[in-house]
C-alpha cells in the first residue's frame, strides 16, 4: 500500500512538472507562436527575423503549423494591438513584435494576459514596466556594423594606394581638410541608428583615419525610392562608400546604378547579402543572427523558464555577423575581418572606446543615460529608470543596462541631413 501510495504521488509531480515546463500546454505539440512583423519576407529586416524564427522552431521541434504570422502591421497605430489581441484567440503562448513602434501596444495587451508572454524585439522598457510576461530583446548588432566599417575602410584603402581615388583625380570625394567622404542612409535619429552609423564610422577610421560621414534619413524603415535618392544624394557629394540602416535595396541599388555610370562608388548593406542587388558595388552587409536568441526564448518558453527581461548578444554568442564579403573587397580583406572578429569576442576591442573618437573637440569622459521611458508625445516619463553612467573603463558601455541602443552622441567626423 506505501509503495502504490509512493508511486501515485510520483505520478503527480511528474504530471506537475511536465505541465510547469510546457507553460500549461499538455506537450511540445500544443505550444503555439504568435508573430507581429513590421515587414514581411520581401524586405531584409523582417526576412532575417522570419527566418531567425523558422530556424529556431525547427531546432526546437515545432511545427511551421504551430506558428501564426501577422505581416506588414503598422508600427505608427493601434494595427499592432489588435494583431496581438488576435494571437492570443489563437491561443498563442508566445507573442513576437519585430518593431520599435509596436511596444507600447505589446505592452498593453501584456497587461491583459499575464498568462501569455510577448516580446518586443528593439523595445526599451520591459525591465522597469513591472510586467513580468513582457521582455525586450536586440542583438549587439553595432559590432557587425563596426566590422563592415573595417571592410569599407580597407576599400578606400586600397582605392587610395592604387591612385584611383585621390585629391586630384577625385576632388569632390574630399573635403578641404582632406578627409575622404563616406555617407550613410538612416531611417531614424533614433539610437538604435545613431548607435549604428558611428560603430560603421568608427570601423571605418580604424583603416582609414582622415575620413568624414555624411548621414542622409529618411525618416522610413522601408521606402525603396526615398532610400535610393538619399543614396543618389550622398554619391553626388562625393561620398565614395554608402553605408545604411535602412530595410530595402533602395541604397545598393542606386549605388550600383551610378557606380555603372562611371561614379566610384561602393555598398555596405543591413540585414542580408547585396550581392545580386548590386553585384559591382555590393561588399558586404551587416546582419543579425535571430536564430540564436529565438532559439533561447523560446526554448525557455516551452520549458516554463524565465526569459531575460533584457537581452543582447554580439559575436561573442555568435549574434552577430557580417553577411559573405564580395569579389569587389580589397585584398586581404577576409583576414583583417577575422582578426577583427576575433577581438570583439575575446573583449580586447571595444566599439566605443573613448581614445578613437571625440565630440566637440574633447575626449568623452562622462555619459549618463536615463533609463526611464519617456512619452515624447506628451513629454511624460511613463515608466520612472535609473540613471546610470555609460563611460566603463575607457569606453562607451553600449546595450549592457538594457538591450535596446542608447548610444546618441554625434562625434566629429559626422554630419547629419
């Protein structure tokens, strides 16, 4: 009678923990996936996640079934709330949003369903909303943007050497110091681009010291044509590389255009490879690997763990990458980037390190970042964040109080339009 009493009891926690471990799903089978993308499969950004997450399911045994997609929702209105609202009828246990924009609305409906987790990937204040079903997630994609600066840089290095790009021959593509001129096509002044074009410029020095930025936005994550005119616009003044943080191949492919038009001109992309967008111009782009936190949220997920309410990784954890280098990098380029690559993982070389770039003429030795998220609508702090100091050991501690970007210094060399 003890044994079947000991035996009935161990069936029960066993019942117990299977179902702790699958957030009250009764088997892997019954886990569901709701995803809210800015985007859809024709443009990098929202690719990468999708592919990030199919990856990731496969790896964890869920079905492509399993996963509810909600393409090409607005991040400038309440599209996002009610794309969430409706994944949760689905009966999703799991909630994805792929844009900035889409939070606020992420959070709202987090709010109403304690029971279901969201994750606002690129958002800001999980960590301080008090809501524990609600996490924020972006990759230290400004050390892949940082390597694609070295590859453009050992381009103009090469273009220089070679005489093909001088003072002389090329005079609009220097400024009257002589710095040479490189330009970059944003979204947004937001962080997370600003945080993005300085990482590509400083790459870029570290090759090449007497270099300028001009930075064009569009004030658009996606718009193929204002994109190719930044592009057009940076290349006619004289910009010979053209880096961006934007979503589609407006860039490259203007860049491409014009460098067939006789303009010596070159393509650093965001997201995924530009080599069949701009084969002549295309060198590389940085990307994000989504598949490596995919993989941990969700497994985490599915086993009824926690989920960081902040997280980041770069090379280190492989989250981070720059895409195939093209047939048009300077040579030696491959070794260079593993060098580079190598010393980003073992922490010897830091993005921001404050000996490599000043602001007004004098050396950043203090940077304080207010945590707290602030409604600029109404200019209302909404959720109350400490205020800590960025500048760690001689560098500028970028996506380590919290995941999302809050680098927003302007350091000489750059120009915003």
């Amino acid at each position: 009678m003890f044994k079947k009493l000991v035996s009935l009891i161990l069936a029960a926690v066993l019942v117990c923990t299977t179902a702790v471990l699958f957030s009250g799903c009764d088997s892997a089978s019954d886990f569901r996936i709701g995803v809210i993308l800015i985007g859809d499969e024709t443009e990098g950004y929202s690719a990468a996640h999708i592919q990030g997450i199919k990856t990731a399911a496969a790896n964890l045994g869920i079905a492509d079934s399993q996963i509810d997609w909600k393409y090409k929702v607005s991040d400038s209105d309440s599209s996002s709330l009610e794309a969430a609202t409706d994944l949760v009828g689905k009966g999703c246990n799991v909630i994805i949003s792929n844009s900035y924009g889409h939070q606020t609305y992420m959070a709202q409906v987090a709010a109403e369903h304690p029971d279901v987790t969201f994750i606002a990937m690129t958002g800001d204040f999980a960590a301080i909303s008090g809501l524990d079903n609600y996490k924020n997630a972006f990759t230290s994609v400004y050390e892949s943007r940082y390597v694609s600066g070295v590859v453009a840089g050992l381009k103009l290095q090469e273009l220089m050497a070679d005489g093909t790009l001088t003072v002389e021959t090329q005079p609009d593509s220097f400024d009257a110091d002589g710095n040479v001129k490189v330009g970059y096509v944003g979204a947004f002044n937001y962080a997370e681009v600003i945080s993005g074009f300085t990482a590509f410029y400083l790459g870029i020095r570290s090759v090449v010291e007497n270099v300028v930025m001009e930075v064009n936005y569009t004030n658009s994550w996606f718009d193929i044509d204002k994109e190719a005119a930044a592009a057009e616009a940076l290349i006619a003044n004289g910009c010979v590389i053209i880096g961006q943080h934007a979503d589609s191949t407006g860039a490259p492919s203007a860049t491409e255009k014009l460098q067939k038009s006789g303009k010596i001109c070159y393509s650093v992309g965001y997201n995924i490879s530009m080599i069949d967008t701009a084969p002549n111009a295309a060198l590389t782009s940085a990307s994000n690997n989504w598949e490596k936190y995919y993989t941990y949220a969700l497994d985490a997920a599915m086993k009824g763990e926690e989920i960081a309410a902040d997280w980041s990784k770069g090379y280190s954890d492989d989250a981070v990458a720059i895409t195939e280098l093209s047939a048009n990098c300077a040579a030696g380029t491959a070794e260079k980037v593993a060098e580079v690559e190598a010393a980003l993982k073992a922490g010897t070389l830091h993005v921001f390190d404050t000996s490599k770039f000043t602001v007004n003429g004098e050396t950043v030795t203090s940077a304080e970042v207010d945590l707290s998220w602030i409604d600029f609508s109404t200019m209302t702090v909404v959720y109350e964040g400490e205020v800590v100091e960025a500048i760690t050991d001689g560098y500028f501690a970028e996506s380590t109080f919290r995941s999302a970007p809050y680098f927003t210094l302007i350091i000489d060399g750059i120009t915003e339009r």
